[in-house]
C-alpha cells in the first residue's frame, strides 16, 4: 500500500465518506483527462471544439479542469465532435 493509499485509510476512520469522495474527484479527473486529450488529439482549440458543440468555451475549461458537471449528452456531442464513439 502506498504512503498515499495509507493516509486515506488512516482519515477514512475519521472522516466518513472520505473514500467515496476521492472516488468521485477521480472520475472527474478521468473524464477531464479524457476530455482534453480527445480535443488535443483532433487538433482543437477549446473554443473550438465549443463551438463544434454549442456550448461556452468556458464550460470546456471547466470541464477539462474537472470543475464542472458533464453530462452524458455532453459527452455524446464531444465524441462526435472528434469522430469518435
């Protein structure tokens, strides 16, 4: 176990719901990652690849950041957006 995972089991005692809480920063985290690596790959801009999707080149900063809530909708329109499924 790393020092990292040892401290998260150590605060978990204390801190209920801790786990579940760094479980969800990491989702977000991969889907941010996901997100921009997608949109460097297609060689686009975040405004435009918000312009591709309708949506405020903001909201893709946000996204990519892992700051803001993406739906599944969202998602859809980037995979389309980069030609991917």
């Amino acid at each position: 176990m790393t020092e990292t995972e040892n401290l998260i089991k150590d605060l978990s005692s204390t801190h209920p719901g801790l786990q579940k809480k760094i479980a969800i920063q990491d989702e977000q985290f991969n889907y941010a990652m996901a997100i921009m690596d997608l949109r460097k790959e297609s060689g686009l801009t975040q405004q435009q690849l918000a312009d591709k999707i309708g949506v405020p080149q903001p909201t893709i900063a946000r996204w990519e950041t892992g700051n803001g809530n993406i739906t599944m909708k969202n998602l859809e329109k980037i995979a389309r957006a980069v030609h991917k499924r």
